[in-house]
C-alpha cells in the first residue's frame, strides 16, 4: 500500500508520546455563565493542550472537527514543536512561506499535523468521528495522512463544501468555489451517522394524485440495469396493453407474482391512463424521518464565507477590517456536522477553534451538548473566541441596515476559559511542586488504565477510582514531594496496606499502590493481590 514520507516524519512518529503533560489554569474572571456546564476554552498551544486534556477526555469525545492552517503560503504560521531533530530545529520560530520560497513548507505542515492527529484519534469515541477542512493545498497529502493514522478502511467521506456564491472573475485559470471536508471514523464498524432533517423540499416531491388512504407518495422505476433471473416477462397493464418485458438491456426488480402482489396492494402505479409501464409507489409515511447526507454540501444549505463573517462582526468588535478573519466558517456549517455526528450530551471538540464557531454551534444545538475548544494565539482567545461565545450565550443586540438593531436572545450556559500551566513532570522527571493532589491522581489513573478518572480526586481517600476489576490508589503529599517520609503519608506502610479502601466489600481484583516509597515486604504484598509502583518512576508518560 502506498506511504507518505516527508522531511523529518521519523523524528514526530512518537513526538505526541514526548510531549510534557502540563497543569490546566481555569480563569474564573475569562471565564462565564455556568461553569458547571461541561464546556471548556482552552488558551494555549494545541499539541500541549490536547496532551494536557487527555488524562480527563481520553475516549469521551464523539464529534473532532479541525479547520488547521491550509498551507497557502499566505497564512503567517509558524512551526513551533519542540521536537529533537537538528533538521526540524532548524525551522523553528521561522513563517512558514511560499511555495518558491520555501522549499520545505509541506515538510513543516506534515510535521505539525502528525503529531496533534495522533493525539486527536485517542480522545474519540470507539464510534466517534472526525472532519477536517482543507482546501487543494495540502488536499492529497491530507488525505493519506489520515490514512494513515486513522486506517484507510475507516475513511467515510470526502465531502465538497461550495463556500462561495459567486464566482472569483479575477482568478486565472479557475475560479475556486469549494474546500474539502475529510470525515474518517475511529472505527467504522460502530459509526453510525444520523440523518438530516427532511425539509419542504424533500416532502414536496410526494403527492397523492389517486386519493390512496395511505398519503402521499412518490414512484420509482421498477426496472434495475442488475441481473435478475426472474425480471424478464410480460405485464399486462389495467388497460389491456402488453409489454413485452423491462427495457432494453434491463430487468424488472421483482418476480411477477411479487408484482402481483404490489398491484393488489395498490402499490403499482400505471399512470392516470393505466396504460403506462409500471412504477412503484414509495409512500412519505414509510421512508426514513430524514435524509442520508450527500458529499455536496450547497451554500445555500450550510452557508460560505460572506455569511461567516457577517455573523462574526454581529458578535465581535474588531478595531479594523484587516483584523477580521479571512476564512471563518459559517455555523450552518457546523450545525450540519453535528447534526449528523453526535447526539445529545456528547462532546464536541475543535482544536483549532479560531472565531469559535464550532461553540457558537454546539451552544445553539443544545441538548446537553458540549464543547472543548483549543485557540493557540492570546490575542484571539480572549478578545475574539471568549467574547464571542459570552454574547451568544448571554444574548446581544444585532446590527441591521438603516442603523436598526435586532436583539438576539442568549443560548445559556457557560463556560471555563483555561490556561497551560507548567508540566507535571520536571526536567528531571520529578512531580512539581505546583501539581495538586487532583492534577496528580488524574494523570495516574490515565497512565494506569488509558482511561479518564472516574470522578474528581480530592485526597480524602487514597482510592482514586476503579478499572477492570483493578483497583487504583495514589499516596502523595503536597509538602513531601519527592521525598518518601512516613509522616506525611506518602510511603505505603503495612498499617496503611492494612487501612486501604476496598472498592466493595466482595472486592477481590488487585490493587495498584502509587506512593513514594514502601516499607511491606514484596511477599506480603504479592500474597494481598497488591502491586505497588513508585513515583515518579514507575508513572508512565513521563
């Protein structure tokens, strides 16, 4: 099977498993409305912060969209991983530039994206999905790169977006009308997407011209280019008229009793004059209560580039037209993928949230939904994302032509807006003395299990949850750390083997003892069903 390779891919295969777990910041004054509502702005470079979130969000959420730089050689970004590699330090804190003038650009993209793809892929579901714009820039070396992280075989879609209205009569050769969206399953087997709500459009082709009791319907052709042994004979219509057989070079679907049958029911339509060849009657009540999504979506269905930013400039206040985001997207755009993508209460994530339209959408959609936005640059975090999504979920007034104002009501909620703090870890591989009881028992659990920590850890007990059958245990103090001392409770004592927690009372898996030290013997220990693991050492991730 083809491979993609690229300057410097073997020096960022594992660069997502290098990559510090750092502390998360909530600010309470950033922050807004209920904080208890599930949603989080997270203010800080994606990879670190996909990393720090991993230990709470690991196969939680079901719906990833990502809108990453398109690579056009006009966007500024800068490849900025700290990855071990002379040839990548080499790029570093340069502008990625264009296309003659930077020879190594699509080695920089590929660079940034593998990692953060590779870290993306573990926070979803085992039914989730992911969507990801792109435009012809790095179009075809987008596509196999999510081959190959996420497996050709879970490739669902390539779906064309018409992000414009009109056509550009400035362009050269063609004018550029669409982007790409790439849908890819964590595993298709489990994926099931929803269906999209019928409009007027679609009933309006239903009709009822016999006045059957069963409504309106709609027909279809009874014959099928597929071979088909018993579709080949003579119908003869309510009128008299014989044909002969199905059309040329086709057969009829069914055998003739089965048309029998159809026609008895009153499910053969033969036109007003009962002189027709035959067509089946599809009734509006027994199709799906909704439409399979197509790989066309049309701007007039899920919005372009004009309606994104018309919306942006209704919520936000930019100094000037040159701060104003050149390519957001429109939140019918968004509303479509998450129609047809999660359900309610699931979560929504977009690493490269930007103007936040994918909270915008997923604060209108409602139902328990909730969103984890990531927005590198302070400069758009808190003045453009966090604002816009306090407007729509407070309300605000919409201005309209004629100096007229609209007021729009708020959506509710709220959310945390988040910052990266230091890495749990120091250079030495070391707790840090800034990392809480929480913070710490949160990324044991996950290195333990692979799992996200049941339920918040607050140190009033050493048990910090379960997983198949294992029970897990964290003993560490805030004023010991690094240091196993019996006083502060980090070292595991036969008298605290003794007092530990069971999970139950008919518990009976094994238990796993984090702590600094310990003074059982590794006889007794085995004997109890107990293993214990010192930290840091024994902590993986590290």
């Amino acid at each position: 099977m083809p491979t993609l390779d690229w300057i410097g891919k073997k020096a960022v295969v594992n660069h997502h498993r290098e990559v510090p777990y750092r502390l998360i910041h909530c600010n309470k004054d950033k922050s807004h409305g209920d904080p208890d509502a599930g949603n989080l702005l997270v203010q800080g470079d994606n990879l670190e912060a996909l990393k720090a979130l991993l230990p709470y969000y690991a196969g939680k959420v079901k719906c990833i969209y990502i809108d990453p730089p398109y690579n056009t050689g006009n966007e500024s970004w800068v490849y900025n991983d700290n990855v071990n590699s002379p040839e990548i330090r080499a790029w570093l804190g340069s502008v990625v530039g264009k296309e003659a003038e930077d020879l190594s650009r699509h080695d920089k993209w590929l660079c940034m994206m593998y990692p953060r793809l590779r870290l993306l892929k573990e926070f979803l579901t085992e039914d989730g999905v992911i969507f990801v714009s792109m435009d012809d820039s790095e179009a075809g070396s987008l596509r196999m790169l999510l081959d190959d992280v996420f497996g050709r075989g879970n490739f669902l879609a390539s779906i064309i977006w018409q992000k414009v209205f009109s056509p550009k009569n400035s362009a050269q050769f063609f004018s550029d009308d669409h982007d790409y969206i790439y849908a890819y399953a964590k595993n298709i087997g489990l994926c099931q997407l929803g269906l999209l709500a019928r409009g007027a459009e679609q009933d309006a082709r239903y009709t009822n011209p016999d006045n059957d009791p069963r409504g309106p319907w709609t027909s279809g052709d009874f014959s099928a280019r597929n071979f088909y042994g018993e579709g080949t004979y003579a119908v003869e219509t309510p009128s008299g008229r014989i044909i002969p057989g199905p059309p040329t070079g086709m057969y009829w679907r069914v055998s003739k009793q089965k048309m029998k049958d159809l026609d008895t029911d009153g499910r053969i339509w033969w036109g007003e004059t009962k002189d027709n060849v035959p067509r089946l009657k599809r009734f509006l009540s027994e199709v799906k209560q909704g439409v399979v999504p197509q790989t066309l979506w049309f701007y007039k269905d899920v919005g372009h580039t004009q309606e994104a930013k018309k919306e942006l400039l209704e919520t936000v206040d930019f100094a000037d037209s040159g701060s104003v985001f050149i390519t957001p997207k429109p939140t019918r755009l968004m509303k479509r993928i998450i129609e047809i993508a999660s359900e309610p209460g699931d979560i929504i994530m977009d690493s490269f949230a930007g103007s936040g339209t994918t909270g915008v959408a997923v604060a209108r959609e409602g139902g328990g939904r909730r969103f984890i936005l990531i927005e590198m640059l302070p400069s758009i975090a808190e003045p453009v994302t966090a604002e816009r999504l306090r407007r729509v979920m407070s309300g605000y007034e919409k201005n309209k032509l004629g100096g007229k104002t609209e007021t729009v009501e708020g959506t509710g909620g709220g959310f945390r807006f988040c910052t990266l703090g230091e890495p749990l870890f120091d250079a030495d591989g070391n707790v840090s003395p800034a990392v809480t009881y929480p913070d710490l028992a949160a990324h044991v659990f996950f290195c333990e299990t692979g799992s996200p920590i049941p339920k918040r850890a607050d140190g009033a007990s050493p048990l910090i949850g379960t997983f198949q059958n294992r029970a897990i245990y964290l003993l560490h103090s805030a004023e010991a750390v690094g240091v196993a001392r019996e006083q502060a409770g980090n070292v595991l004592t036969g008298a605290i083997l003794e007092a530990l927690p069971l999970p139950a009372a008919d518990f009976a898996g094994a238990r796993i003892v984090y702590a600094e030290g310990c003074t059982v013997p590794d006889d007794r220990l085995s004997a109890l069903g107990v293993t214990f693991k010192q930290i840091p050492y024994q902590i993986e991730g590290i």
